[in-house]
C-alpha cells in the first residue's frame, strides 16, 4: 500500500501539480518582501509541494535504509526537508523535495528498457517434433511435443520444418538456414554426418536426424539463457549521488552539527539561529544538481541522437558507449548487406559469359534455392532471354539440373557434379580457388561431359564500410569482426575494410566468449550486429548496437542502440556525441559540487538561510541542466565528418 502511494505521487503528472504549488509559493515569499501578507506557515502552498513530492523521497529513503541496509541521496534531502520544516522553513522543504522528484523522473526515462527480446526468441522454440519408431517391426512415425524428445531419438524434419533438437543427420541431404544461430545470409548445404542446430529452418528435402542435445541443452535454449544473463548482468545505472551518499550523509550531518554548536557556544547567538544556520547547510548539501547532472545530459544526447537516425535506449547505453574503447562487428547485415548478387559469370568453354548465364538461369529460374533466386533476378536485370528449362530435377544441399534446348545441364555444387561423371582441370580448379578465396558462393555448371563454367555469388559490402572502420581506428578504438561465417569469407570482407583481428565460423555463446575475453583483456566493447544469433553478444557487450532495419526485432530490443536505417557511417558520429556527452556530465557534476561548497561557506557563516539558500540551490540545479540541454545542438555529426 505505501510503495503504491509513492509510485502514484512519483508521477510525471503529479510533478506538475507539485511544481505549480512550489512556484506559488515563492510568489507568496517574492510579494511578502513588499507586502505584509500575514500567512500562517501552515497555510504554505508548499506544503503540498511537501506531500506531493516528500512522501515518495521520505519511502524510498527508509526502504533503501532498512530493507536494503544502504545509505542512499534520499536519506540526505530527506533529513534536509524534515530539517527544513521543524524551523517553519516550508518552501525550502519543498524546493529540495520537488528537485529530487524531478532528477528521478529524467531518469526514470532514460533507463527504461524494453523486454521483449528474449520472449521473441522464447517464441521461435519448436513445439513439436516428428519422431520415427517401429512398431510391429515397422518404420512409422508420429509428433511429439517438443519437451518429450530425448537424445538418442530419431527425429524426422520435413522440408520447411524448424528442427526441434540439436542432432546429427543420419539420413538424407538438404539445405538448412540457420542463420538465427550464425548469421550466414544463405542455407547451409547439410548431408550424412553434419550437424544441425534446434531452431534452424530445412528448407528443402526431408532429413533424418538423431537427437544429441534436447531442451535446455539445444543451442537454441542455450542462446535463450545467454541473453537472460547477460541481462541480469546489467544492472540499473546508479547515480553518482547514491554512490557517494555513503560518505555523503554523515558529513553533511557533521558540518551542520558544529556549525550550529560553533554559532550557538562559541558566537553567542540564539539557539534558533544557530539551527537555521545548521539547517541552512542541510539544504545546500542536498545532491540535486548533482542528481540532474547525468539525466539532463543523457536526455539531451539522446535527443540530439535521434535527429540523426540514432535510437538510444537509456543513459546507461550513453554512457558505456562514452567509455568504449574496442569495437566489434558482426560480418553479415552490418559491414555487408546481407544480400546475395551475382559477382562473376566465368565459361570454360565455347559458351560466351551471355550464353552461361541463359542456360544456368533458365534452370534455376525454377528453383527455390535463394542462389537460384539470385542468379535468375540477375539474368532478368541484364534482359537475358531464357528459354524453357524442362524435365527440371533438384537434389537438396547438391543442386539441381535440367534440360534446356535439348541439351541436359547440371548445376550444383562440386560433389553433385563429380557424382554426374564430371571431373575438373588444374586451371579450372585454380579460377575456383581464387573465387572462394575471395569469400564467394559458386555455382559449378557442367553438360554430359565436362564442366562449362562457373556463376560466383557474394555478399555486397556497404560503400561506407572501409570509411567507417577508418575513422573509428582514428577515434583509437580497436576494432575487431566477430561473425558465423566460414573463415576465407570472414577473412576476405575484413580484409577489403581494413579490419585485422577476425574471429570467424562463431557460434552465440562463441560471440559471447570472445567479447568477455576482451573484456577481460581490458576493452570496454561496443558490439555491432543484427540478427538474432546476435543478441547474446549484444547483451553482453558493454553496449550494443542494432542494425534497426534489416536486423532482426530480437536484436534490436536486447541493443541499448539501434541505428535507424542501417547506416554504418554513423558510428562514428555516435562515438563522438557519446564521448562528448560523458565529458559534459562529469563536468555538470564537478560544477554542482563546486556550487554546493561555496554555498556552504556561505552558510556556515550566516550569509545565507533557508530560503535564499533555496534559492541558490535550485539555480545552481537549474544551471546544470542549461549545460547539459546545450548538448542537443552541439555539432558532433561535422565533427565525426572531418575525422
């Protein structure tokens, strides 16, 4: 009931009603210095200022207090406020109550976080599973849900299925697409003795798998607890005020105490003069500013992020990003599009490039490969006429053939070729080399005899790519690439931006252990990524970024960023806006605190009491925050532009 009360006062709509009280009274205050007004203290509009906006700080000190045995800001501004009243001074009660309220609601704001990353992912978990018996001696199958499968069953997954288990193929070839676990922008081909991964989509033929890993075991639910504890691990951004309250409380509360027994013993004056003086210093001790600090500025840089196409979740985000030092990219839908196109059309033999691509197209024009998808839509652009492919055949995870103008043709991989009677010369062997090098797909075409050509398929890297990492080794970061893909294609993108440190073929938690390890190295990492397989690493990382558009909505709820419309470019911009926004509240901190000890000089010697010291510490608050608001029309964005 009382926790209810405060969450209901602690409202930003309650604020106002608070704020209006305050500002009425200091009107009173303002006119009674001209007027004779003769009102009772008791009839202060402050006062429920004092209600309003006392009751939720006067909980919270004493929660924190006894049930979590911990010093806290509050305990200090409320000790100030009862203080305050005890001496008749409402409005400076008020004043110091109606500060806090306001520095928790601006951070309130900007630590409020999304959580439905993980139940997303919680909602990609098969629920049932095809699994294969005997019975009277005969083969049949049945479904099960999902939390019967045991390892040792085999499991039978049809085309368009999602696997239910992490298991092995014993039966069977197709193509899987298990990108939510590696980020691979195309299916992976799987035959007899591969593993597949819970989760992960079979596209094409029927496959018989033998369950190794079910449950909470499979790599999908491992990927589940990942992100649940890298979340767990980041704990709420704690305000500088609370952290130093420690010391804090007890100073305060020393520094009044002999400055009122100094006043009263030793200058001889009236008891109440002597508290007003001790009080005098409670009121300017009180952290607010220094509470504002760090809210204003995020609020401020979060603002100015987001005219720029930057989403940044909370001050927390601000902040590790100000402190990053390491950079790391995920491969596919980051430093690339994530998109396949035909790069390379080579003929072995009499068929001009032209021709290649009018009979490979013709075929695949007919397959739902997403290589056949591509290699069509090129011939298409290029207004290459095709002619009818018949008796069309396709062999999932090998490839597919046909016959176009009476001529048979196969296309596929290079064991689906082999196993057709086809062999390849050293020359031919040498062009394939280079292309797979260079981290390319390759589609082999062959006739009845011989292989007449190749068609080479890559991932596009995004023009601003090579600039970005440049800039971002200017800014003195490390930067590092972190993807799923196999390593000559990992190696070759990093390679073409000028990124050297390549960890590739990684799984989730791989992604997770190689960022822990260079947090243990002593890097503070920002991850770059956007796909599902990303989110743990996201999490995990001191801050992550997603790529809002093309990234998947699990990446981007468990990214403190998002980077709207996917433009890498702006990293560098963010980097510089954060760095400058971190250095703008560590000096609106060292300002405030600057503030309060000349005021407490003042103070202790008399020049000030309650009200104007009120004053005075509500200017000081509202100081600070003009600083930080200047922040929102800083020009970071031309800055990070001459880097």
């Amino acid at each position: 009931m009382l926790k209810k009360i405060a969450d209901y006062l602690g409202k930003g709509r309650m604020a106002i009603v608070s704020g209006v009280f305050l500002a009425f009274s200091l009107a009173l205050l303002i006119v009674g210095n001209f007027v004779e007004l003769n009102i009772s203290p008791y009839l202060d509009p402050a006062w429920v200022t004092v209600v309003i906006s006392g009751y939720p700080l006067v909980y919270s000190a004493l929660h924190r207090l006894f049930k979590q045995r911990r010093i806290s800001s509050a305990l200090l501004i409320t000790i100030a406020m009862v203080a305050a009243l005890v001496i008749g001074q409402v409005f400076a009660a008020g004043e110091v109550a109606f500060i806090m309220a306001i520095g928790e609601i601006l951070e309130n704001k900007t630590t409020e976080r999304a959580k439905k990353g993980i139940n997303k992912l919680i909602n990609m978990t098969p629920q049932t599973g095809r699994v294969i018996y005997e019975e009277n001696g005969i083969a049949a199958e049945k479904v099960i849900p999902a939390e019967e499968i045991k390892a040792g069953m085999k499991l039978r997954v049809l085309a368009g299925e999602t696997i239910p288990a992490d298991g092995k193929i014993i039966s069977g070839t197709t193509s899987v697409d298990q990108s939510i676990m590696t980020g691979e922008s195309l299916p992976v081909d799987k035959c007899e003795g591969d593993e597949v991964f819970c989760g992960t989509m079979n596209c094409y033929g029927s496959v018989d798998i033998e369950a190794t890993k079910v449950g909470e075991n499979s790599s999908l639910q491992k990927m589940i607890r990942l992100l649940r504890d890298a979340e767990n691990k980041k704990a709420p951004m704690q305000r500088i005020a609370d952290k130093w309250s420690v010391w804090l409380v007890p100073v305060a509360l020393l520094i009044a105490i002999v400055t009122t027994l100094v006043t009263y013993f030793a200058l001889d004056y009236s008891f109440y003069d002597a508290l007003v003086r001790g009080v005098t210093i409670l009121v300017v001790f009180c952290p607010c500013s220094l509470v504002l600090a760090t809210p204003t500025a995020v609020m401020a840089g979060i603002g100015q992020a987001t005219k720029y196409g930057v989403l940044i979740k909370s001050g927390e985000a601000i902040e590790a990003t100000g402190k990053a030092n390491c950079i790391a990219f995920d491969k596919t839908g980051t430093l690339t599009f994530g998109k396949l196109s035909v790069s390379n059309v080579i003929s072995f033999g009499s068929l001009s490039e032209n021709e290649l691509l009018a009979v490979t197209a013709a075929i695949e024009s007919r397959s739902e490969h997403p290589l056949g998808k591509a290699i069509a839509a090129f011939a298409q652009e290029k207004n290459i006429a095709l002619s009818k492919a018949e008796n069309f055949a396709m062999i999932a995870g090998k490839g597919v053939s046909g016959f176009v103008d009476g001529r048979q043709y196969f296309c596929g991989n290079r064991k689906y070729l082999e196993e057709n009677g086809v062999s390849f010369t050293e020359q031919q062997n040498s062009a394939l080399d280079a292309l797979r090098a260079e981290g390319k797909a390759v589609i082999l075409i062959a006739d009845n005899e011989q292989a007449i050509g190749a068609v080479a398929l890559s991932d596009t890297l995004r023009p601003s790519a090579k600039e970005t990492v440049r800039k971002l080794k200017k800014l003195g970061y490390e930067v590092v690439s972190l993807t799923g893909d196999h390593r000559a294609t990992a190696e070759y993108f990093a390679g073409q931006v000028g990124i050297t440190n390549v960890k590739a073929e990684l799984l989730p938690e791989d992604k997770v252990n190689a960022i822990t390890e260079l947090q243990e190295q002593g890097y503070n990492v920002c991850m770059i990524g956007d796909g599902v397989n990303d989110a743990p690493a996201l999490k995990t990382a001191n801050v992550g970024v997603a790529m809002s558009s093309v990234g998947s909505d699990i990446a981007t709820e468990a990214a403190g960023i998002a980077l709207i419309g996917d433009d890498i470019e702006k990293l560098p911009y963010l980097c510089v806006m954060a760095r400058g926004t971190f250095r703008t509240i560590k000096f609106g901190i060292a300002l405030s605190m600057t503030i309060n000890f000349v005021a407490i000089l003042l103070s202790a010697f008399g020049l000030l009491v309650p009200v104007t010291a009120a004053i005075v510490h509500n200017a000081g608050s509202v100081l600070v925050v003009l600083i930080a608001a200047l922040l929102y029309d800083r020009k970071f964005m031309k800055k990070a532009d001459k880097i």
